[in-house]
C-alpha cells in the first residue's frame, strides 16, 4: 500500500515556477533580470521577484494579466457547470424511458 501523502494549503497555493532563477535568454528578459536585480540588489533574480516589481512599478500590466486570467478561470467554471448540468439531465432522462 502506498503512503498517501498530504499538502498543507499553503503547499497547494505555491508556485514552483516562481522560485526559478530566470535566465536571461533574451534582450527583455536580459533587462528584467538587471532591472530587478540592481533594485532588490540580489545577483539571482527569480521569476516571483520579477512578478513582485512589476506589480509595484506597473501594477496597470499586472492588473490586465490578472483580470485576463481571472475572466478565462470564470469561464472555464461556467462551461464545466454547463457540462455537469448537461450530462445530469442525460441521465435523469435515461432513468425516466
């Protein structure tokens, strides 16, 4: 039998991908990492402070990103309580002939 392992909250809510040292593979990214790093003074800069300064310095991009996510993310739940409604009243009307 395998050992069920469990995650706390704050375990589910976390970002591995914002932990990662961005490399600067591109000129944006080149700047990003300069930018961010000179401003947190820090040699590694990680993709979670990147996000961090840009939602102090322009919170206008990180509102648009978040609300684009936010719309699709209600989206999605709206078309999968479509679907779950859907697929329930298939069955009722299959127990009902």
């Amino acid at each position: 039998m395998e050992k069920e392992i469990t995650k706390t909250e704050e375990e589910a809510h976390q970002n591995p991908l914002l932990a990662m040292p961005v490399i600067p593979d591109s000129e944006l990214k080149d700047y990003l990492v300069e930018y961010v790093g000179t401003k947190m003074e820090q040699e590694e800069v990680t993709v979670n402070m990147i996000a961090e300064i840009l939602a102090v310095e322009f919170p206008e991009f990180i509102y648009a990103i978040a609300e684009e996510n936010y719309l699709r993310g209600y989206q999605v739940g709206l078309d999968d309580a479509d679907r779950l409604f859907n697929e329930y009243a298939e069955k009722l009307n299959r127990k009902v002939e």
